[in-house]
C-alpha cells in the first residue's frame, strides 16, 4: 500500500498531498516526525533498520519516526510512528525543537521529541531488525566513528542534542 504523504512549502505550509512512491522519486518536501527514546537510566535506544526500507535501509538510526500522513497532525503522527516501530504507547513526550534536513534522497521539516520508556521495545519486523540500549557517551563515540553508517538526517537533526546528554 502506497501511504499518501502531506506536501510543504519552504514555509511548511502544506500545499498537496502525494503517495509516498512519488514524494521519494521526486524527492517532495514533507513532513517527517522523531522522537529519541532513552531508559531511566538515561540510555537512548538504537537501532538498525531492516535492508528492505525505502530509505537508507540497514543503517543505524537512534529515534524512531516517519513521514506525516496527509491531513495527520504531527504530534498524532509522532505517537503513531512510536507505537508502530518500537511498541512504544502511553508515554509522554517532550519535544524539540523543529528542524529542517535536505539532501539528493529526502527533503523534509522534522518534527522533534525525546521520552522516557522503561518497558520492553517491540520491533516492527518490516522496519526494525536490531536494538539496543546504548549510553550517550557510546552513542556519541560511533556517530563520530567510521563502523557504523547512521541515518544522515537523525545525525544531523539530532546528533547535538545526543551529544548533549553526555
């Protein structure tokens, strides 16, 4: 099934919508949600994306998230993007601040939140097929290294905020 997808203007102004298929291939500016997870012990949740996703399949990523449906309200968007990747319901969510990334594969204003879990994290096995809990300081160390190939846009939309927590 092709999700259809809320389009922006540089203001963030929604002016259409588009199936996701046509929003990657055209490279449509949209609205996208992410939200880092960390345990009480202030652990943040990382995790691989399976080979077979749309965008940057197999690399690491450490928040969970998605593209804003059309007519979904981002915060409504943030909350279902959570429970669908990690299981994740019921938690409250502080956000961000708002950011914008672009790059040849994607182009978006994002939609930025962190919470608390302190239950079991259940993979959704088409997104997801690795995690887990991993130190600021850690997580920090592979961003800066070369071993692992994170998301570029969860580097740069929320790499400062990681590396703040240490």
């Amino acid at each position: 099934m092709d999700e259809v997808v809320a389009i922006l203007d540089d203001g963030n102004q929604v002016t259409g919508s588009a199936p996701r298929s046509v929003m990657r291939r055209d490279n449509l500016r949209h609205a996208a949600t992410a939200v880092v997870v960390r345990n009480p012990a202030g652990e943040v949740y990382v995790h691989r994306r399976t080979p077979t996703k749309d965008l940057y399949p197999g690399r690491y990523d450490f928040a969970a998230g998605g593209v804003v449906a059309a007519g979904e309200d981002p915060f409504h968007a943030v909350v279902r993007e959570l429970e669908e990747e990690l299981g994740i319901s019921g938690v409250e969510l502080t956000r961000l601040p708002e950011g914008d990334y672009a790059d040849d594969k994607t182009r978006y204003h994002a939609y930025l939140y962190t919470c608390v879990w302190d239950g079991p994290v259940k993979h959704q096995p088409e997104e997801v097929e690795w995690g887990a809990w991993m130190s600021p300081a850690e997580l920090a160390a592979r961003l800066d290294g070369t071993e692992w190939s994170f998301m570029p846009d969860t580097a740069a939309l929320l790499g400062s905020y990681v590396r703040s927590l240490v």
